[in-house]
C-alpha cells in the first residue's frame, strides 16, 4: 500500500492543474443501447480534462485524499465520465481510508470489466467500464460485508449524478436504488 501511495503522489502536478468547471458529459445516451461509439481520441482530449484522459484512458491513477469524490457524502450515482455507463451507487460507497473513492459493489455488474494488472510487479485486479473500456480503479479482497471487496476508483474516471437530478440526467430508473432498506 506504501508503494502504491508513493506512485500515486509522483503523478505529473500538470494532471492536477486541471479545470473544475461545469461538466459538460461527452455522451447522456442510454449505452445499454446497442450502437454506442467510444468518441475518438482528438474528441477524448478535447472533452476531458488532462487528469480524466490520463486517468482513463492511459491507466494512471489520481492523488489520494485530493481528488473529486473521495469524500462524497451525497446520494446518487456515479456513470463513467465517456460513455455515462451507470457503474457505482452512493448506497454501497464507504469509507475505505485510502484516499479513494470505494464501493463494496457496482450498480450494475454489467458494466464492469475485470483483468490482471501487473504494471506494479505484483498482481492487482484492475477495473474498466465495459462499453468505453475506460481505467476506473482495482479492485481488492480486502472490503467490508457483505462482499469483502473494496472497489477503490479513481474521481477522475467518474460524473457523479446527485439522486435529485437522476430523471433531469436521463438516469431515473435509479431512484428505485434509494427506496430499497437492504442489498
């Protein structure tokens, strides 16, 4: 963990000096639709801060604890900062103490791609979104119950959607993830 915190904090401060103006997404449709196109790379870069396409689309990781969403206490959701694919719920974010954003579970599994890691040496279990193939996080065996896994992502991999403006956003069949007491 000690190394992974050094290599996040090297991360180039030019990935920091990004703008945190008004978002505005690359994509609202619905990319359980079939048909959806990844946007180019001029498009990428053109849309996204310099933080969101290295994080994304380079597989580098955000400094902890100064990030977006690490500390986000909100209800809502949180889809893929290319495609809007719905990934995360408020509902099983938790505070890991990593500096990260952290889930114990996806939204929707569907969107979510696992595969070996070894850019540290050792083997991790990186996270991607489905349809855009973006970078999202890891994920590890050490999260609470009742999954005991700890999705740790990246801010800069994610829109958060607050739960009052999932219907404004195109996201409305969500707000039955706020009405439900257990997973």
């Amino acid at each position: 963990m000690k190394l992974l915190l050094l290599i996040a904090g090297l991360v180039p401060a030019v990935f920091l000096a990004y703008a945190a103006d008004s978002y505005d997404p690359i994509t609202k449709m619905n990319v359980t639709e079939a048909g959806y196109q990844k946007p180019s790379d001029a498009e990428l870069r053109n849309r996204l801060t310099a933080l969101q396409y290295s994080v994304t689309q380079n597989d580098d990781t955000e400094r902890p604890f100064d990030n977006e969403y690490w500390d986000e206490k909100r209800e809502g959701i949180y889809v893929d900062i290319v495609s809007g694919e719905p990934l995360f719920s408020s509902r099983h974010k938790y505070k890991s103490g990593t500096g990260w954003p952290s889930f114990y579970r996806p939204l929707v599994t569907d969107n979510i791609v696992t595969r070996d890691d070894y850019h540290l040496v050792f083997k991790r279990t990186e996270v991607r979104s489905r349809n855009a193939d973006s970078h999202l996080g890891h994920v590890f065996r050490d999260g609470p119950e009742p999954t005991g896994q700890r999705y740790c992502i990246n801010s800069a991999s994610l829109r958060f959607i607050p739960k009052e403006k999932l219907e404004e956003e195109g996201y409305g069949e969500y707000l039955k993830e706020f009405a439900l007491k257990n997973d």
